[in-house]
C-alpha cells in the first residue's frame, strides 16, 4: 500500500488547499461504515487541523451505529450534508453511488475530488468518478483498512479511535468469525492501545426490537427453496430489515439467502452465504451475483464474498429468477458433495 496517505490522500488535500472535507458513508450506516469515517477524520485533522469535516449518511445508521456514535459523542448528518462547500468528499464502505440513495446524483455530479475507501470490490462506475480509490479485498473491513493508514502513517490511534476501530472490526467480522491472521493482529495492536474488549463488544449486541423479530420470521413464512446443484438457495421478501432477515436464513441452514423488497417501482435486495458456499464454489457475491443482478434491473449491486445487496427497479420476482439463473449457470462445475 506505500504511504497512500500521506503521499496521495494528502497530496489532494494540499492541493486543493481542503477548508472542508465531506466523509459519506452507505445508507443505514453499519458500525464499520461510522466508526472507519471517525477514524478517518481523526486522522485527516491530526496532519491538518484546520480542516472542518462532516460525516453523513443518508436516511439514518443502524441502531447499533447510533448506540456507538453517542459513545463516541459524534453527530452523524442525515438530511442534505453541504455538497456546495466540499473540497474534498471521501466514500467509505461504500462501493456503489447506488447506496447513497438521492444522493448519488451529487456525487456524480460534483467536479470536487473523490476519494474511495473501502473493502468490497469496487464497482466499475465508482472506479470511473472515483480520483483515488484504495479498495482492499483482503481487510476484513474499512476499520481495517483505517487503521493500516495510521500505522503506514507511523501515528498511534488515541483510546477512542482504537476503540471505534475495534467496533467496526468485530462487527463485520461477526465478531471475529470472520477474522483471518491479519484482523488478529490488528486487533491485539488496538487492545495493547487500551481497548477493552468486553466493554466494547457489549455495545454491538443491542437487543432486537419488535419489528425486525417480525421481519425475521416474515422472512421464514414466505421462503421459497430451490436446490441448485446440491446447494440451498432461499428467497424470500420482507418489507425492511431485508440483510437482518438473510442472516436469520443462514443461520437456521441454507447455504445462500437472498432477500428482497419492493416499494412502488423500486427494489432493494441483500444476499448473504455461508462460509463453505463461498469457500468450495468461489462465486463472490458482490462481483458474480450483485453485480449483474444490478445491470438487470438498471440499477446497481456490491458487496463482500459472502455479503451483498442490489437495488433497482422493476419486479422481484423477476429479479429473483435472473438470480437463479445466475446460479444455475455458475454452480454447474462446483456441485455441492
């Protein structure tokens, strides 16, 4: 990675001589999305104080990421950030400009440098508007690739930052589940820096509320099964909580889960596998199923190997057959035994 910060990030920055720098996370913004943004602006101000920063995510975060910003005291902006006044506007664990919902359109629009961040594979647009863009596969999240940029930097997080770092980390590695020899690494530097990793990991498991239990169990009603080559594929449609709701179907067994909604002439659908989906047969969500999956319905799709969403417009159940189809064809040479 070299010294991507000092001498790209910050050669921008200099450059266009920042005042104000605009951080956008994904809509419903995840621990990973928030806490990478804090450390981020953490690390921007340390080499350039006066710079303002705002940090936004369209629509709201999750309930856990609000837990965490008030723990953090770090306000969030929902409603219209000041796109106007932007030097510089960084996207972080966000791949598609899909995932800014409305705001997108600015972001395509806007002629003020475009840094990307993150850790899905990039999407072929985000590349094209993107100015620089430093999206790695191999982190377990965006906290992870934050946090090479400060030691790259030769800078030790403060306790606060170590401690978002350790949030977003552990959250989208279901807590360390998902952590290969890297994440372990990281996250015995981020415990040596004063994180307690108890306290910390007490704030992710906020109880489930009502309406996303009811999502979960919509979700299990209404599923339809289909064996692919052996392997278990489920779909299924809520009205919200549609990532929530795939999880709950991979933990009670299918292999893959696919779940969408659709509100007027719009869809949105998150997909999720297990482990050993994507282990034996290779096919990366984001890339192989969430990528075309988004062309087909004249939207866009992203994601993780084993992670992933879509939105566009047009039938479910439409897309939901394409999604088969897909499949079909790339499960053919990896049957499951």
């Amino acid at each position: 990675m070299g010294d991507f910060f000092r001498n790209r990030v910050m050669s921008i920055l200099e450059e266009k001589d920042a005042k104000f720098a605009l951080i956008l996370c994904h809509h419903n913004a995840d621990p990973d999305a928030v806490c990478s943004s804090y450390a981020l602006s953490k690390l921007i101000k340390h080499f350039k104080p006066e710079i303002e920063i705002e940090i936004a995510s369209p629509e709201s975060v999750s309930k856990v990421s609000r837990a965490i910003l008030e723990r953090l005291s770090v306000n969030v902006v929902n409603d219209e950030p000041r796109f106007d006044r932007a030097d510089v506007i960084f996207m972080l664990d966000t791949n598609t400009l899909q995932q800014l919902g409305d705001w997108g359109r600015c972001v395509y629009s806007i002629r003020s440098p475009i840094i990307v961040i993150d850790h899905h594979a990039p999407h072929p647009e985000t590349e094209r508007i993107a100015t620089l863009c430093l999206c790695r596969e191999d982190a377990s999240s965006t906290c992870e690739v934050i946090y090479d940029l400060f030691r790259e930097a030769s800078l030790k997080p403060s306790k606060d930052v170590a401690e978002a770092l350790f949030m977003g980390i552990a959250f989208d590695t279901k807590h360390f589940t998902l952590a290969n020899a890297s994440t372990f690494k990281v996250i015995a530097d981020l415990v040596d820096l004063g994180v307690n990793p108890q306290n910390a990991l007490q704030i992710l498991t906020a109880p489930m509320d009502m309406s996303e239990r009811i999502a979960r169990l919509k979700a299990c009603k209404r599923m339809k099964l289909m064996r692919i080559y052996g392997w278990l594929v489920v779909f299924s449609h809520v009205g919200s909580f549609q990532a929530s709701a795939a999880r709950a179907l991979i933990d009670i067994g299918a292999n893959v889960a696919i779940v969408g909604s659709r509100e007027k002439n719009e869809i949105s659908i998150s997909m999720r596998s297990d482990n050993e989906f994507y282990s034996k047969t290779g096919i990366h969500l984001g890339r192989d199923l969430a990528n075309p999956l988004g062309e087909f319905l004249n939207g866009m799709g992203g994601g993780h190997s084993t992670s992933a969403g879509v939105n566009g417009i047009g039938d479910l159940e439409s897309a939901f057959k394409y999604a088969a189809k897909i499949l079909k064809e790339k499960l053919k040479c990896c049957p499951h035994q």
